[in-house]
C-alpha cells in the first residue's frame, strides 16, 4: 500500500511507475516514492539549495542585522549563527530518503494522523507567509521596471502585476519535484554572477567602520531572525525535495549537501546585505532602497534577475505548502493544491502590496513562525534518529503512529510540542509582542533554542518511557 494525496490506494505496477516516471508533470503528490523512481545524488540536492538560497530576500535579511542596530562583528555572529542553522535543514532532509515521502507525512510518525495537522497547518501559514513576502518584492520590482519604460503605476496596474505574477509563480511547482531543481540548477550561474557584480560594486564604495555594538535584546534578536531566514526557516521543507534521492544514498552525503549549499550562499549573501546596509539606511527596501547604492546600468539586470529569483524561490515554498495541504486532507491533487496556494497568496499579497512597512512585517513574521518550527524541527529530527532512520510506511499511511497502533494522535510528539511552544511563546520578542521570560533576560529572544531544547527533552522523555512499555517496536532497541 502506499499514500496518495491521503488515501490508502494499491501500489502502482512496474508498468505504471514507468509511465508515471516518463510523464512531464509530476504525478506524485505525497505519495511513497517507490525504488524504481528514485533518482539524484546528494550533489544535485545542495546544488538545488545553493539556487535556492542564491536571492536578493537573503542580502536583504543582512540589511535588516544593521537596521535591528547590530555593529559589523555583532552581524557577523548572526550571520554565523544563521548558517549553522542549516545543520537543521539537512538532519530534517535525511528523513526523505528513508521514508520516501513528504515532510508532514512523516510528521504522522511522531504526531499521529491527526495531531499532525494543525501543525501541519502552521507550516502552510509559514509558506505562504513566504509566498507573499517573495510576491510582494516581484510585484515591487515590476513596478520599478515599469516606472523605468515610462508607465505610470496605479493601483489598477500593480493589481495586475500581482495577478500575472501570481500565475507565472504557480506554473513551476505545478510540473512538480523534477522541473524545480532542474530549473534551479540552471540558474546558479546567472544568480552567482549577478551577486558577484554587486559585491565588487559595494566593495569599491564601502569603508568598514566596526560601529557602536548594540544590546543583548537587540543581538538575540538579529541571530533569532538569521537563524529563521535560513535554515531553521527551510527544515520543513527538507524531506519534501531529498524523497526523490535513493534509498541508499549516503546520509552523511545528503546532510554535506543540504548543509554545505544552503550555509555558503546564505553566508555570504547575507554579509554582503551587511556592506549594503552601510552604505545606506534603506537598503531593506530591496526595490527602491538596496540598489540605489549601485549605478544606473546596473538597475535593469538586477530588477529582472530580482523576479526571477523571487518566482523560483516561490516554486519551492508553493511545492511544500502543496504537499503540506494534501498531509492535511485536502482531498485534491498536487497541482490543484499549489493553485489554491497561489490564488491564496495573491490574496494576502495585496493587502500587504499597499503597506508601508515592509520590512516590520518581514522581521516580525520570520521570529513568529520560531514559535512552532524549533520545537517541530527538535522533535522530528529526535524521532529521525530514535528510531534509527526506519519507518514503517503502512504505519505512515493507516495508524500513524511509531508504535503501530491505530490511533489518531501520538501524544509523546504533541506534548512535547506544547512544551516547546509555550516555552519559545514566553521567550520571544518582536515588536508587537515580548514574552516574560524575554523580558527577564534585558528583551532577549531565545524562542529558538529554548524551543528547540524543551521539546526536544520531553520527546526523548517520553519516548524511552513508551518505548519501554512496548517491546519491539520501532526504535525500541535504540533504548537498549
């Protein structure tokens, strides 16, 4: 048996996983990707990453450390922080390959059928939170570029940007896994080239000044937003592109690649947006702000590569919150779930089209979404190694549950995420909202390694107990 978009239905014949493998679009929806259609190697996974990550959103979350009021060496520990958190994203990615299915498919294992979906939820918030955010810079540099050929822009005419944009986003995922990373590999090089120019641009102008650091508040909460902008923002959607890789591929190899591919961009995209920041104070607009520090030549290819790399950024964020929504139980297919995301995403995006303060609505979104992800992120990785990388895909797709029993909810999982989430809640702080424990420590945010610890103390708790109250399942022996 397998899962497809939900349901229990047979395995397909050799015969139709070939044709299934043959077709352009993808057929797959968050159903067991058999042997036969495995195909990749790690390379090609962080290569895929590296794509990913190469984007103007990244320099601008570096533009944002300066504007929080972080001094140069202040940025450069946030900046480190922020690329270790892709440790995360690739020990969430060598689940795919073991469970050959989508993140919150697996996500029944520790949580159960139906505990599983409003966290599920949460994590189709968090996409299309992304999904706007990225809509609202292509719509942005749309406008720009018509301003520039001499069209007034109305609001009649961004509305029509964002609905043409919109569509043009959902076109990708909607051919699915395959199109995606190949597309994304084709565009490494003109993506690299286009922030090789701006770092030489930006070096030739700046003059490094160390500055005046800033408080603890202030510093937590700059390595809370790199950490959330990278790969602790991205560890949810790890398993969904590694369940393609063969079964045998190399663990170490896949969390190399995830790792490595999606750090090294980040790193350096993000101390790039630092230099940017220095040179101007409205470097967090990444239209009107961020490029005025550059020549005029230099506008044209930077607003076109800009939304490029925001509508294949999209395609990755719209294939998981997809997917995301058949683990739910929306009961349509893949293509029909990235439609309804776009038409969704376009929704929210114009209201925040028409808002002045962009980069608020930016910073407060990625520290918010800490509140579910780390305490997520610590027990899915936790559950990963506690059973030992096996699950039972029958499991998967009736009962579940790690323990093989026909139950709707694993508590284990849930409690630990309330746990986690109650204490990352008290920890944060943004600037509509700080917890007490923020608070006791000078405004410090600590919403992602408190959640990550707790949740992950409690589900390592709970598990041992059960696991010791019923022998021979599933990781039991990784007790002994």
């Amino acid at each position: 048996m397998s899962i497809i978009e939900g349901e229990t239905t047979p395995q397909p014949t050799a015969q139709a996983s070939a044709a299934i493998k043959r077709t352009l679009v993808e057929q797959r929806g968050i159903d067991h990707i058999p042997d036969s259609e495995r195909r990749g190697t790690p390379r090609h996974l962080g290569l895929m990453w590296s794509g990913a990550i190469l984007n103007v959103g990244v320099v601008v979350y570096g533009t944002l450390l300066v504007a929080m009021g972080l001094n140069l060496w202040q940025s450069l520990i946030a900046i480190a922080v922020g690329a270790l958190s892709w440790i995360l994203a690739g020990l969430c990615s060598l689940s795919g390959p073991a469970a050959g299915t989508t993140a919150f498919t697996i996500s029944r294992a520790p949580f159960g059928r139906n505990g599983m979906r409003p966290i599920a939820l949460f994590n189709w918030l968090m996409q299309i939170g992304y999904e706007v955010l990225d809509l609202v810079m292509i719509v942005l540099a749309g406008s720009a570029l018509l301003g520039m050929a001499g069209v007034h822009v109305g609001t009649g005419a961004k509305l029509a940007l964002l609905v043409v944009f919109a569509i043009a986003q959902s076109l990708l995922p909607m051919v699915g896994h395959a199109a995606i990373t190949r597309v994304l590999h084709w565009l490494i090089a003109p993506f690299a080239a286009l922030f090789v120019v701006m770092a030489w641009l930006t070096a030739d102008k700046l003059h490094v000044t160390v500055g005046h650091p800033a408080g603890w508040a202030a510093l937590m909460g700059g390595i809370a937003l790199s950490a959330s902008g990278g790969g602790l923002g991205w560890a949810s959607s790890g398993p969904d592109y590694s369940r393609y890789l063969p079964r045998e591929a190399s663990r170490g190899r896949i969390f190399a690649a995830v790792t490595i591919g999606g750090a090294v961009p980040q790193a350096l995209l993000m101390l790039l947006g630092v230099g940017v920041a220095l040179l101007t104070d409205k470097a967090t607009d990444p239209v009107s702000g961020l490029p005025a520090v550059y020549p005029g030549w230099f506008l044209l290819p930077y607003l076109v590569l800009l939304i490029v790399q925001m509508l294949s950024l999209n395609a990755i964020n719209l294939y998981s919150s997809g997917v995301t929504l058949q683990a739910i139980g929306l009961p349509v297919g893949r293509w029909q779930a990235v439609a309804v995301d776009g038409a969704f995403s376009a929704l929210v995006g114009a209201i925040v089209v028409f808002s002045s303060s962009f980069n608020t609505v930016l910073s407060n979104f990625l520290l918010f979404m800490n509140v579910w992800l780390a305490p997520w992120t610590a027990v899915f990785i936790l559950d990963y190694f506690l059973r030992r990388g096996r699950y039972d895909v029958e499991a998967l797709d009736s009962a579940g549950s790690r323990f093989g029993e026909s139950r709707a909810f694993g508590m284990p999982g849930l409690t630990a995420m309330a746990a986690g989430m109650v204490v990352a809640l008290l920890s944060i702080d943004t600037t509509v909202y700080t917890g007490p424990l923020a608070k006791l420590c000078a405004g410090g945010d600590l919403s992602v390694p408190t959640g990550l610890i707790v949740a992950g103390v409690v589900y390592y708790m709970l598990f041992r107990r059960e696991s010791a109250a019923v022998p021979g399942i599933v990781g039991a022996e990784a007790m002994a």
